[in-house]
C-alpha cells in the first residue's frame, strides 16, 4: 500500500470524526462543550505510545500487536463493526434529511458499491479525496456562520438544567473515537511527520466541534434539547440566503464523510485480513458483505453496542498500544543488558 503524507492523516482522520459528529444526536452544551475538551486533552495524552512506537520503529502488526493473529482478528472486528455502525447511522440520518434516494436499503446499496469501489483504488487516492472534502467542509461551516452570527443569543450561553455531566460528556466523546484504533493501523503508512498530522487533527476536531456547538447553543438555546440531529438542524435553521436554501450543502458534505468513512473502514479491515489470511483475495468484498449483513441485524433488533463499542476503543487504542510499547522498552533493555 502506497505511503499517505501527514495532511492526508490530518484529513483522512478529521473527516471520520465530524462523520461521526453531524451523526449525533446528543445535545449541545457548555457542559458538551467541556466535556469535548476534557476527552481531547485525554486523547493527545493517550496517542503517545502509538507515536512513539511508529516514530521508533514501524510497528509490525503481525507481531507487535498482542495475541498475534488473535489480536489482529480483534482490529478486524472492530473495523467492519465501525462501518456496520457507519451504515446504521446513514439510516438513521436519511430519515431527517432530504436525499436524492428515498429507499434506505438502495441508498445502502449504492453507498456500498461506492465504497467497495473506492477501496479498491487504496489509501493514497482516498487520502488525497480526503483533502478535496474538508473544503467542502469549510465551506460548510462557512455557511453555517454567515447564517447564524446575527442570530446567536449570547444569553442563551448558560447551563442546561437537563444536560449530562461534563464527565459524562467526556466520558461518551472518548468511547466515540474510533478514529484512534484506525490511527494504529494509519500510523504505519504515513511517510513522516507523524506528530504533526496528529495533534493538528486533534487541535482541528475540538476546534470545529466547540465552534459548531457554540453557533448551536446560541441559536437554539433551550430549544437543542427537542431536536433529533443538531447539525443538520442548526444547518437548515442558519440560512444565509434569502432566495436559496443552503440545506443541499450539508446534505452533500455528509454524503461524502459516509463514503470516506465506510471506505477506511474496508481499507484498514483488507489489510488486517491479509496480514492473517496472506492468501485471500477476497478481503473488500468480504468486508463490506460483512458490514451490511451486520448492519441489518443492528437495525433490525435495535441493539445498543454503545458498551462493547466504547470497551473496544479503549482496549485497541488504549491498553494495546501501552503492551506494545512496554513490551518493546522490555525487549530493548534485554538487548542492552
């Protein structure tokens, strides 16, 4: 696989994140707010032993990675959960939004196609894709301010009564970051400048969430606690244009951070499955199949996964990557010895 530079880190990363963003449904507040900040600082915290093993030497996630293959079969569970997750949320979305395709299912289908066609080209084009859509992003965001900095209540800025705690907050945006078990895997095909990709992103996430979360709050007010999707909803509230609605801005952006979503979810789950099974050919389509089958489960039955989603965020970003590197200062002791 083709190396990516760290801008397309920085990109390919903050996409899957705000993908995961306009998807909430959790209100926005000052105790969101804090909590958004809280989480970040713990993840610049929690990202070092990934760079500092990638930045020493390259991990070799066959070997590095605890469990071998055992392991490895984890990082691939987690990714096609990631994209089954990924579908069940485009459902959920499509419901409130207004898309070309009214039948879920086929929109599924055609998204699913675009994926798998996409992750057959590789990280390298998808990377450099990546970076074409945060202008999209940019200009989204620009929009959402031209139309909402004459509406903003300042007064509106204060304690929600029936907000979460600011730990909870934290709590529930650290357990939301899958973004960091694929920095694991991304880590190992960025060429150079590891540190800079991802603390840029880091910096970039919090400050567009807090900036999106602000416009909402202020616009809003007590209102945010009676909406479904806070983005979408404070996008088609904030219309900078009289004669134009801007809603097919935000409607497109979120098509586009589903797509690059779900692709690096195939893409980090085929290199993972050849790293076990080295003579199968099949690992995309074997993916995507597996992430739509999933996916209708979850819809169907109505599962919560919010417990074993977040247990796995902290087991793949967490304490793997802390075994790997104490595993690896052990070994370089016993060699110095």
């Amino acid at each position: 696989m083709k190396k990516i530079g760290y801008g397309q880190l920085f990109a390919v990363l903050l996409l899957i994140k705000i993908f995961g963003f306009v998807c909430s449904k959790s209100i926005y507040s000052i105790e969101q707010m804090a909590g958004v900040f809280i989480s970040t600082v713990a993840q610049a915290i929690v990202v070092i032993p990934m760079l500092i093993l990638c930045n020493s030497n390259r991990v070799n996630l066959k070997k590095d990675v605890p469990l071998g293959k055992v392991g490895l079969a984890f990082y691939v569970f987690f990714f096609v959960l990631w994209g089954a997750i990924s579908f069940v949320k485009l459902w959920d979305v499509t419901g409130s939004i207004s898309l070309p395709v009214k039948n879920k299912v086929f929109a599924a289908f055609l998204i699913a196609i675009v994926c798998l066609y996409a992750s057959r080209l590789g990280l390298k084009v998808l990377a450099r894709s990546a970076v074409i859509v945060l202008g999209l992003l940019a200009l989204a965001l620009a929009v959402m301010f031209i139309g909402a900095y004459s509406k903003i209540e300042i007064l509106n800025l204060v304690k929600n009564e029936n907000s979460e705690s600011i730990w909870i907050y934290a709590l529930n945006d650290f357990c939301e970051s899958g973004e960091l078990v694929a920095l694991l895997v991304l880590l190992n095909f960025t060429q150079s400048n590891h540190k800079k990709g991802v603390f840029s992103y880091l910096t970039a996430k919090l400050v567009i969430i807090e900036f999106v979360s602000f416009i909402g709050i202020g616009v809003t007010g007590h209102l945010m606690q009676l909406i479904e999707f806070p983005f979408f909803e404070i996008g088609a509230y904030t219309q900078p244009f009289s004669t134009q609605r801007a809603d097919s801005i935000y409607t497109i952006l979120f098509a586009f951070l589903c797509v690059i979503n779900i692709t690096v979810q195939i893409i980090l789950a085929s290199v993972l499955i050849e790293e076990i099974f080295p003579k199968y050919r099949f690992n995309e389509i074997t993916s995507i199949i597996l992430m739509l089958i999933i996916s209708v489960a979850i819809n169907s039955t109505g599962m919560d996964l919010s417990l074993i989603w977040g247990g796995l965020i902290v087991l793949l970003s967490v304490i793997a990557p802390l075994i790997m590197y104490i595993r690896r200062k052990i070994n370089a002791q016993v060699q110095n010895a």
